[in-house]
C-alpha cells in the first residue's frame, strides 16, 4: 500500500476521533467553569445574607435589648427571603417563579446562626390561592447550643464564654463568664480552661449537623411526596468548621445547571464560620509575648510551646497574636 494511501487512512480513521475527544473535552471544561461560577454565584449570595443577618443582631446589641418571638420571626422571615433573592439574582431567574420554586426544591435547610442560639429553616409544600403546590419556609423555635456534663448538668452557650449552667440536683441556674463561675466553686467537669472553646465549638457544630442531617431526611419525604426524586445527603462535616460569629449555612443540593450538570454545594456566610484549623501558642522567653502558629509550622527558636489551641477564636480570645508560616 502507498504512504499516501496509509495516510489517508488514518486520516479518517482518527480524525473524527481527535474531534469527538476535543469536543467532549471541551464541553466538560464548560461544564466545569459553569458549575464553579454557580457555586461562587451561591457562596456569593449566602455571604451577603449573612452579613445582612450579623448587621441585624448588631443593632439589637448596640441597643441593648433582645427580640420576641414575634420580631424574631419576622428578623428570621426577612434574611431568608434576602437569601433566596440574593441567590435568585446571582442565578438569573429573578423573575421567574418557577425556577425559584424549583431552586428552593434543593434547599432541603438552611441555618441562622444567632448569638444563643440557631433557627433552623426548612420547607413545607402547601397549596397556593390559585390551587397550586409550592415551598413555604418554616422557621423552627430557636434552638440553643448545649451541652450536658457527665454528671448531668446541662451548659447552654452563646458565641462567646457567656454560659448558663442548669443544675437539675439543685434546681438551680448560674449564668455568667465561664471563668468566673467555675472560680466560684461550680464544677463543670471534664470542662476547664484548656479545652472549654473546643467544647463549646463541638456543642455548637454537633447540634446544627444533627438537626440539618433531620432536615435532610425531611426533606427527602416530601419531595417523594410531590413525585419527585431528588438525591440529599450531608456531604460535609460540620465538624470541620469553626463557629464564631453570627451568620448562615445553606445547604444547596441536586440543582440542575444548564450544561446538564448539578450542583452540590453547602455554604458558610456571614464572616462568623471558617474552616477550623489548630494551633500552636508559643510564649517567647525574653519578653513573654504570646504567638499562636498554624499547626505544622516550623516554630522559631527561643520560644516555649505552651498550648495546643483549638483554631484561631481560641487563640485571640487568650491573648495570643497569630502569625503564619514563614
């Protein structure tokens, strides 16, 4: 056979071969700017919400009173409706009624972080004034961060070492900094000051995963309910983030895009939840001061560790000054 002919041959052969390769290729890396750009466009929107909710929560502090119920829910009701605008816009269906109650379909919760607590958001089909089906948000009561001690005493506590202590042997409540109370005799074991913020933040994480794993389950009843199938799962551990502050997580999940992809994405907003990382606290022997490095830092010489630190909330809170790898 002649070169020429082989050539050919080939030719047609991986010619449209080489195609079908570059074009899949192409579509995939389309499909997967398209995704990034809706789970940016979602990180972007529960950001927004959140800062919107911890400007809310500021107002009342700086005011020096706290909500009723009523106004809670109405605060609550608000952000929300923000969030799903928020991530309407960022999505580009404002102004379609339908895509946003197909987008709230894969919102199976969504939490509100407060200061003593969090509200847990879910969704309920109801029927419309025209008859039709569609997604109401419930707001559950708030529900507090707490814990229960080996001996039975049950600590609620805020973001920061604020506590209140229920003592059933007693009948008896303590409120106040978790220092002072536990230097005025209350024990509290197996809590103390070296581990108290890993407790709190485990107590705090512990709770939400559980009632959004709930919520999930929920979720997935109703929509069997309304014949549809949709896959929800909690594909993140809570216990990988660091709640300081007041703020959202939004739980996004099976959302179609127009590539044909879908869309799993949990988001964290507001500033007060990061990811949660260790730490190092280091006293410097000449002068005393307090540095705190990211666990797997080379630590520089002349300095004493003191302390292995939860995350950096922890770290700050005690005084220590952060500083990252050199």
């Amino acid at each position: 056979m002649k070169p020429l002919s082989v050539l050919l041959i080939y030719l047609v052969v991986m010619l449209p071969i080489v195609i079908v390769h570059d074009t899949l290729q192409g579509r995939a890396q389309r499909n997967e700017q398209l995704a990034y750009q809706y789970q940016e466009g979602f990180q972007t929107a529960v950001d927004d919400a959140g800062a919107y909710l911890a400007m809310l929560e500021a107002q009342q502090v700086k005011g020096g009173v706290r909500y009723g119920k009523e106004k809670q829910f109405a605060v609550g009701n608000e952000v929300y409706e923000i969030l799903i605008r928020n991530i309407a816009a960022q999505f580009m269906i404002s102004h379609d009624a339908a895509a946003i109650q197909n987008l709230k379909m894969h919102m199976p919760a969504t939490v509100l972080i407060r200061y003593d607590g969090y509200i847990l958001v879910t969704l309920e089909d109801t029927a419309s004034a025209s008859g039709s089906r569609e997604l109401k948000p419930i707001f559950w009561p708030i529900r507090p961060y707490s814990y229960t001690t080996p001996g039975g005493k049950i600590i609620y506590f805020t973001l920061d070492d604020q506590i209140t202590v229920y003592d059933p042997a007693g009948n008896r409540f303590y409120q106040g900094r978790f220092k002072e109370l536990t230097a005025s005799g209350l024990s509290l074991n197996p809590i103390s000051d070296s581990n108290f913020w890993e407790v709190q933040q485990e107590a705090i994480t512990a709770t939400i995963e559980k009632d959004m794993a709930a919520a999930v389950n929920r979720h997935m009843e109703m929509i069997k309910r309304m014949g549809l199938s949709v896959r929800f799962s909690l594909n993140q551990s809570m216990a990988e983030q660091s709640i300081g502050g007041i703020g959202i997580i939004s739980l996004l999940q099976g959302y179609p895009l127009p590539g044909g992809d879908r869309l799993e994405a949990i988001a964290f907003g507001g500033g007060g939840v990061a990811g949660r990382r260790t730490m190092v606290g280091t006293e410097h022997n000449s002068n005393g001061r307090l540095t705190a490095y990211p666990t797997g830092c080379t630590v520089p010489p002349g300095v004493t560790k003191v302390e292995v630190l939860f995350d950096p909330i922890e770290a700050v809170k005690k005084g220590y000054f952060i500083e990252e790898c050199e």
